[in-house]
C-alpha cells in the first residue's frame, strides 16, 4: 500500500512538474533565451556541426 501511494505522488509531483515547465510561459522564454545565446557563443560549432 505504501508503494502504491508513493506512486501516486512520485506521478502527481511529475506531472505537476511538467506542467509547470510546459505552460510558465516566463520559465520558457528563459530556456529560449538561455538556447539562443549558447548557440550564438557557439556560433562556429553549431555551423560546423550542420555542414558536415
């Protein structure tokens, strides 16, 4: 029994979780952003990478 609840809320915590980081549109701008600089300091490579 014990299992089961602790399922169930390792579940509830992961949806939750995800949720938020779907659906918080100022936590995804920042992963936006936070992707564009990195790929914009790592110009070179990025470019490199894709013409391979």
């Amino acid at each position: 029994m014990l299992l089961t609840i602790s399922a169930r809320l390792r579940a509830q915590f992961e949806s939750d979780l995800l949720s938020f980081i779907l659906f918080d549109g100022d936590f995804a701008q920042e992963l936006i952003s936070l992707g564009r600089r990195d790929a914009q300091h790592r110009a070179d490579e990025v470019l490199s990478f894709f013409s391979e």
